[in-house]
C-alpha cells in the first residue's frame, strides 16, 4: 500500500459495494443501462434534487422516448419541459448534444471519454458517471456529494474548489474507482454522500467507511469540507402585472438568448430609483398600450444563483380598443392554462396571487 494512504484504498469500494448492495436507492434510472437514460438523469442531476429530478425524468422520456425523438424535437418543446427544473442553459444544451449523437455519431450514442466529452453540456463527472453507469467502464466522477465523501475520508482542509484540492480529488477519486463492478461503485459513492456523508449532520455510525475517514478520525466530520467565503447576492426588486381581456391574462416568451430561455412570463419590467411600485406599475402599463389605473396584489421573493428577487405583483384591465406593444411572442392565456404554460419559477409564484378582473 502506497504510503500516501492512511488505509488500503481497495477496502474502500469493497465496503461501498457491500453496503450499496442493501442500501442503495432505487431510482428509475438504475433499472436500464441505456446511455440516453443515463445521460439524461445525470444532466438533470446537475445541481438538482433526486425528488425533484424524477417526475421530470419520467416525463421527458414520456415524450422523447429515445435520443432520435429528443433530437427532433424543437428546442422549445425541450425547454417548455424543462420549465420549474432550474438551470435552464442544461435544457438547450441537451438537445444541441441530442443533435449532435445523430449527427456525428449516427444516433449511437458514444463510448469514449473524449467523444462523451465532446456533447455539450458533458463535463468530466458526467463523462465519468455515463462511462460507469451505462458502459462499466472504471472512470472517476466528482460530483458534490462525492467530494464530499473524499474531502472527508482523506481529511482535506483546503477550499475544495481550490486547484489543488482538484488535482488530490481528482487523484484520489481515480484510485478509489474499481475496475470490477465500477457501475455499481459509481452510484454507491453517489449514494453515500447523499444518504449518509451529508452536508450539516453527517450520519457516521451508518457509515461503513467510518473506521477509515480520517475527518471522522480527527474529530473534524462536521468542520469538513471546510465552507468557501460566502458571496454578497444583490437583490432585485422588479414589477410584474397582470392584464386582464376577457377573463384572460397576458403572457410572454423571454428571448432563446440570456436568462430563462424560452420560458413564459407575465409582463415585468425593474423598479427604477425613483419609482414606487405603483409607479412602475402605470409605467409598464403604458408601455404595455393599456390605460388606466393597475391594483397592488402582493410580493413575492425568490432567490436565482446569482441575485434574490423581490417582485410586487399588480393587476389591471386591459379594454378591447387597446393594442399589445407587438414586440416579442405574445399570448392571451385563460388562468386554468396556466398550469400548462411553462412560466418561470418567481413568476410560477406570482401566478398564485391571481385575482379577479378588476
């Protein structure tokens, strides 16, 4: 055994196998070794919740039941699926790597480390989490839970995105990845660290690597790994209205480019320094082509990755002799359709304040 190792990294996927064996989830994905399957879970994986990523997973492979229909598909009807999941660039890059498979690789989907990489969207976790998963072929991954998992077995004190914590991540995770059964491991070590290893209050005694972590060891499972300096999210504070025409509200798509491509929303515009809600409100009407005097229904918040937003949401008619502003994709959207138009997350919440024409 290397000196470098404070155990023998053999035992670790030995351990993992044997408790994975009684342990491990079951998940949907984990009953095929269908590459297009297993890519598609680990790309909605991606910063997401497994609850959250299921009934999405099932409801894509609903519509697109293999990588030729998703690759077909219009980059809208993929997007308008994606609504509520987050993350919304993983959506077009989905299909573009779609297209790409049928293109360049005849609809099979690839086997190698470099092409998996080559599909946009693939980085080198879900390169490794595909080869494993769906090809048992030994290749490391390093998502968040088992960075984790190693910053902890191994008692790693840098900041873990640091570039030196990656190349020893890295490294280590390569050495733990078994050549037999690297299938198995891949998701036993994912396991790990998201039923057990877990962030606040990690749950030791049903470890079964406990007598090898050497944060456990130390004293230092709750300290590790050690918490990157937190950033400053500026807020936002943004108008949204709803406009009534015949006991239906105004929507519109956002652009395919920039923030929340795709997605529906009610018209919104940002609070200038000098406005007041109301103002904002009668400023967006007007622009909007309405008349009149909009009604304050509530606030919501909601938090993206790189602001917080805090959204006054108003209401008014909008007369029959008043056109739309034509610019941008607009539609006319009776409330019970609602439920069935892909409006972003903050304004998913607004749409719960809906009141009745005023």
């Amino acid at each position: 055994m290397p000196d470098a190792y404070p155990f023998n990294p053999a035992e670790v996927a030995e351990r993992l196998l044997a408790w994975y064996a009684d342990e491990g989830r079951d998940l949907p994905w984990r009953h095929t070794r269908d590459p297009y399957r297993i890519w598609l879970s680990e790309i909605m994986l991606q910063q997401t919740t497994v609850v959250t990523v299921v009934p999405y997973y099932e409801k894509f492979l609903a519509a697109f039941p293999d990588i030729e229909a998703l690759a077909a598909a219009p980059v809208e009807a993929v997007i308008e699926l994606w609504a509520g999941l987050g993350y919304y660039r993983r959506a077009r890059h989905l299909h573009a790597a779609a297209v790409k498979v049928v293109e360049d690789f005849g609809g099979s989907f690839p086997a190698s480390p470099e092409e998996i990489l080559s599909l946009p969207g693939v980085g080198r976790s879900t390169a490794g989490a595909i080869l494993s998963i769906a090809f048992d072929q030994p290749a490391p991954i390093l998502d968040g839970n088992v960075r984790r998992v190693l910053c902890r077995l191994f008692a790693l004190q840098l900041p873990p995105r640091s570039g030196r914590a990656e190349n020893l991540l890295w490294g280590w995770a390569e050495v733990l990845t078994p050549a037999d059964r690297p299938h198995d491991y891949a998701q036993a070590i994912m396991d790990l660290g998201a039923m057990v290893c877990l962030p606040k209050q990690p749950v030791c005694p049903s470890c079964p690597l406990t007598d090898l972590c050497q944060a456990r060891r130390r004293g230092l499972e709750r300290e590790l790994p050690p918490k990157s300096a937190t950033k400053t999210v500026p807020t936002v504070r943004q108008v949204a209205l709803l406009l009534w025409r015949d006991g239906r509200l105004l929507v519109r798509r956002r652009p395919f480019d920039g923030m929340l491509q795709g997605l529906w929303e009610f018209p919104a515009t940002d609070l200038l320094v000098h406005e007041g809600g109301g103002d904002s409100a009668r400023r967006l009407l007007a622009e909007q082509g309405g008349v009149g005097e909009p009604r304050r229904v509530g606030e919501i918040h909601h938090a993206y990755s790189h602001f917080r937003l805090e959204l006054e949401v108003w209401s008014a008619p909008f007369p029959e002799r008043c056109r739309v502003a034509e610019q941008g994709e607009w539609r006319w959207v009776d409330p019970a359709a609602l439920a069935r138009t892909p409006l972003h997350g903050a304004h998913l919440k607004a749409a719960k304040l809906l009141d009745s024409p005023a």
